[in-house]
C-alpha cells in the first residue's frame, strides 16, 4: 500500500511550490522531499499540469529539515520559471 502524501503549499512569486516530506525506508533520520510547481489553483497532483517538479538524494536528519529543504529548492525554481 502506499503511504498517503500530505502537501504543505505556499504562494511564492504568483506561483503554487507544494513540498511533501516521506521517511526513507525505516531509518528513523533519513528523510527526503518532493516538490511540485504550478499555477494557482491548478491541480498539483496532475502531471501535465506542473511548472516542474523536482527531490534531491541528501538524506535529511528530521521531516522539518527535509520540509525547509524543499521549500528553498520550490522557490529557486520558482525564481527559474519567472526570469
């Protein structure tokens, strides 16, 4: 079965960066993200529906570490959509 993701969402720069945070495996400090770009009020779980979409393979200490990760790498992206 597969675990239930649970988005945390903030508008940075007229765009949507949604940011998920999933544990590795059983290891209790080592956790890992995912995040998706999109328009407002666009779908985010639709594919053809995102700006981008992008993790990274660091292992993060805590799912607060790996969140504030993501958040960081959603508005980069953000900053490469607009320019």
């Amino acid at each position: 079965m597969e675990k239930q993701q649970n988005w945390s969402t903030e508008l940075y720069k007229g765009m949507e960066v949604h940011v998920t945070v999933l544990q590795k495996g059983d290891v209790q400090h080592q956790w890992d993200y995912t995040v998706r770009v999109c328009e407002p009020g666009v779908d985010a779980s639709a594919e053809s529906e995102l700006a981008a979409k992008s993790g990274d393979d660091a292992d993060y200490m805590s799912a607060n570490d790996a969140l504030a990760a993501g958040f960081v790498r959603g508005y980069a992206m953000v900053n490469a959509i607009r320019e």
